[in-house]
C-alpha cells in the first residue's frame, strides 16, 4: 500500500529544518514510491524469519 | 638517477618513495613538486577543497630531518597524499562536501589519518566529492564540479572524485577515498587509476564521517597497484576506536603484488553486470579479462540467483541508513544541504523498520550465495563502471537501449561488494572511446592481496593511462 502524500508532507514537515519545494516533494513522492517497491520486491522472497538479522556485511569481522 | 623537479609528481608513489629512502629526492622536492602542481591545474580541475601548503612543508622538513639522521619509517616516508575531506583532520576544516561544516574544525583525526602520518606520509590537504558522499558525480552545488583530467568538461565520478583527479593529474602520489556503494571503484574507472575497496572491518572508519554506518568502507586511491597495496598495509588492522575494525592478522600485500594470476580461478557472472554496458567498455572489460586468462587464470562463468534482492537490500539500507545518520543536522539545517542530496537524505526516512530489517535478512542471503560462488571461484571480474566519463551538463545517457540519468549507470556494479563487504578494486584496463574504463575484480573476505595480484597482472599488460588533456593545461 503507498503512503499517502499527506503523510509523506507530515513526515517532511516534523523532519527537516524548512519545507522542501514543490519539485522537491514531488522528487520524494517518486523515491518513495521506489522505496516501496524495493520493499515490495524483498517481501516476496524466500527469507528466514528464524534467522538472527545483524548488519555486518563480514562476519567475521567483528571482533 | 632523479626526476626533474617539474616531473616529480609523475613517478608512482612506489617509485618516489625509493628516490626518498635512497636520500636522492628529499620530501620538501617532491611536496613542493606537488603544491606547484595544485597551484597550476587546480583552478581548472577543482579537485581540493583545502590545500593546507604550509602545514605540509612542515611536515616534509620534519620528514627530511628525521631521513637525514638515518630514520626511515617506511614505504610512505615523506610521501605527498591527500584526503577526502570526509575524513576527519585535527584543526583541519573537514566539511564532507557540505555548506553545513564548512567552518568546522575538527578536534582529532581520523585512525586511517592517523596511521598514513605514522608511517610517515605529508598530507597536502582535503579533497572535493559529492556532497555528504550521497551520489557519484562529484558535482557538488557549494565547491563546484570536479573535473576529469582527461578531459575537464567530464565528471569523474563520485563520490570521491576529487581523489581521483588528484591522483590521476598528479596532484598527489596518493589520496583516501570512501566507498558506500561504488564511490571509490567508479572515480577510479573513470579517471584511469586503481581504487581498491578493502573487505568491510579491513580499514578503521573511526573519524569518518559516515554515510552508511554497515556498508561504508575507506580505501586507498593510486596510480599503481603496488602503491595501493602500501597504503592499505599502512591503514589496515584492529582499532579500539571503532568496534567493526577486525584483528583478523594483516598480511604483506607489497610482497603478494607481482605473484601472478596462474591458477586462479576467475568467475565472470553471465547476469546484470553486463547490461547496460557501453560497447566500448564491454571491449576493454572483456580484454582484460582475457589478459588474465593468458597470464594463466581460468576463466569460468558464473551465474547469480540473488542480485534483484541484492540491489533492494542495498538501496534501501543506504536510504535508512543515511537518513539515521543525518536524522539531527537535517533538523537543524537541512535548508543548507544541496537541492539533490537534500532530497535524497529525506527520502530514507520513508524506510520502514520491517522493510530495512527485511533488507538485513536479504542481505545474508546474497551473502551465502557469494560465499558458495567462492568456492568454485577465486576472483569475480566485472566492468567496474558501465559508462566512460559523461559530460558535466549531461543529463541523459543512452546505453544498449536504456536511457536514464547518469548515476543510473555509474555505481550500478558496485553495490554489490558493499552489501557482502567483500573487497574489490577498479584497476584500468584501456580507453573507450578516448576515455578511461575499469575492470573489477572482487575477492573472498580479507582476500585483498589475491584481488591486488590479479589487478597488477592487468595493470601491466595495459600500462598508465596518463591524462592527456592536463598535459596541455
């Protein structure tokens, strides 16, 4: 489901120091609307929810 | 015997640092050399932000004085190097590329800063990029564009493309660069250097200021790949200053440079990295790989099942990831962040937990399914930018029928590398159409020595690629 731009000019609003222009917020609008098919597209695969997440692209790189 | 002084800045760092350790140039020759340089083809090429000429006299005296008296700290004693100016400098302004930090001065440094004035280099000052390192043009709204020396109306990639310029003009024997998605690999390519991104925990990025906290990286950017193998030796290794720093022991990679490729096993991926491609640097990518296979590699194909996933998973994570780490100053000051970066920081608030969670999960997944493809393989080749150099005005590219922005193209093959932290480097391998183009090479986890081998064996074969335009300047 897509965000409402609504929510996506409330968001804005509490986030950033000033309002974006309107060729701005129209900018975000299409990201997001990217972002959420890139979030889309993970939904739909094979992942394993009983495997720990962590974001360390090495593991052992960790000492 | 000695280079003239108006040639200095053209031998390798390698090649300096011998002339240094054998008392035949002093360091105060080759940093003079440089300033004069700066001072000749900076105004053109834009490449520093901060020239810090004083200070780095200073410090070349001070190295002089101490190779007089029969020290020699090693290979980067006396050394000329720049940074990218991302990377904190004690009383140094560091402004990312912003307006936001254009009069901090930092308090302390950063370790890999640290460790290249430990072993002796003299840092000639800070170097333009991409705004905050969020895109890869290095067209940056508040210090100018960068300019690519082998043809100044181009860009050099980003985000650290004043790295590159410096390098490749001979501006410095070497700089540092950042790597979050392509941003050393693809200046690199574009500019005709090496530019090696170490495996992720390799290099400290304590004092760095961060993009993408889990998929950042800072690497060496040279002319050669045996000066790049020098300047990671001098960087690599444990930090208690930042927990993902491994002490996973570091080798001699100086000494792997020149072991050759025989035996190698080196997968080309049949999928995604291939297209789009310019024409002419598939033929250049293509005839690199080649050089491999004569130097006595096997080349095999390889095919990966995860790399839709892969391109998700690190989208989004740099989204999130960028958007946390700006969250205060874009609070405070978002109003002086560039129109494009602007933008681009507000649009990774939009990520949701689950969704970046799920790109972790995603992320593990792709990063199994390269560690199985490791076992078949030793190196994975692929062109390390699809595109040669656009111009600076260019807003459209059309590549084997697909047309899009610039960065659409530039960092399209790096990623990958960033999200498994697997080292890779951008060695050149030719001129497309009058331009430079790179192959990547990447490796297993701590594998930089083996992906060094096999980028020196191409870097032979093909030789420098000198800018030609700066000559002329």
């Amino acid at each position: 489901m897509s965000l409402p731009e609504e929510e996506i000019d409330r968001v804005l609003a509490e986030a950033l120091a000033q309002p974006l222009s309107e060729a701005e917020f129209d900018e975000v609008v299409e990201t997001v609307r990217f972002i959420e098919q890139l979030s889309e597209l993970l939904r739909g695969c094979p992942l394993e929810m009983e495997e720990p997440v962590t974001s360390a692209p090495v593991e052992a790189g960790a000492r | 015997m000695s280079a003239a002084s108006h040639e200095l800045p053209d031998l390798s760092l390698s090649e300096l640092s011998e002339q240094i350790r054998s008392r035949s140039v002093s360091s105060v020759e080759a940093t003079t050399a440089c300033l004069e340089r700066i001072e000749r083809l900076d105004p053109l090429l834009n490449s520093f932000i901060t020239v810090t000429a004083e200070a780095s006299l200073e410090q070349a005296r001070h190295r002089d004085v101490e190779r007089a008296a029969g020290a020699w700290r090693g290979p980067l004693h006396g050394v000329p190097i720049a940074l990218k100016d991302l990377i904190l400098t004690r009383g140094i302004p560091t402004t990312s590329g912003s307006d936001v930090l254009r009069d901090w001065l930092p308090t302390y440094s950063a370790t890999a800063a640290d460790r290249l004035e430990a072993a002796g280099a003299v840092m000639l000052g800070k170097l333009n990029m991409h705004e905050f390192a969020f895109g890869a043009t290095s067209i940056n709204p508040h210090y100018g564009p960068v300019r690519n020396p082998h043809d100044p109306t181009r860009i050099t990639g980003g985000s650290s493309g004043g790295s590159a310029a410096a390098v490749a003009a001979g501006l410095c024997y070497g700089a540092l660069g950042s790597d979050t998605g392509g941003s050393i690999r693809c200046p690199a390519a574009l500019c005709g250097i090496v530019g090696l991104k170490p495996t992720y925990g390799r290099v400290s990025r304590h004092g760095v200021l961060p993009l993408a906290w889990s998929l950042d990286h800072v690497g060496p950017m040279t002319r050669t790949v045996r000066d790049a193998a020098l300047m990671l030796q001098a960087m690599a290794g444990a930090d208690p200053l930042d927990d993902m720093a491994s002490s996973e022991p570091v080798p001699d990679y100086a000494a792997e440079v020149d072991a050759g490729v025989q035996g190698l096993r080196i997968g080309v991926p049949v999928e995604f990295f291939w297209h789009p491609v310019d024409p002419r640097v598939r033929e250049r990518v293509l005839a690199g790989i080649e050089l491999l296979a004569r130097a006595g590699a096997e080349i095999r194909e390889i095919s990966l099942s995860t790399l839709d996933m892969a391109r998700a998973a690190q989208t989004l994570t740099i989204y999130a990831e960028a958007a946390a780490a700006h969250r205060a100053m874009l609070r405070e000051s978002s109003h002086r962040y560039g129109p494009t970066v602007r933008v681009r920081f507000a649009c990774g608030l939009f990520v949701s937990g689950p969704d970046y969670l799920a790109a972790q999960q995603a992320r593990r997944l792709v990063r199994r399914e390269l560690a199985r493809r490791f076992e078949e393989v030793d190196l994975i080749a692929t062109p390390a930018c699809p595109i040669p150099a656009t111009r600076i005005d260019q807003k459209r590219v059309a590549v084997d029928g697909v047309e899009a922005p610039p960065q659409y193209f530039l960092v399209r093959n790096n990623g990958l590398f960033n999200l498994t932290g697997l080292p890779a480097v951008s060695v050149p391998c030719g001129m497309a159409g009058g331009l430079p183009a790179g192959l990547q090479l990447a490796g297993r986890p701590w594998e930089e020595g083996t992906v060094l081998r096999a980028a020196r064996v191409v870097e032979q074969a093909v030789g420098p690629l000198k800018p030609q335009a700066s000559e002329n300047l």
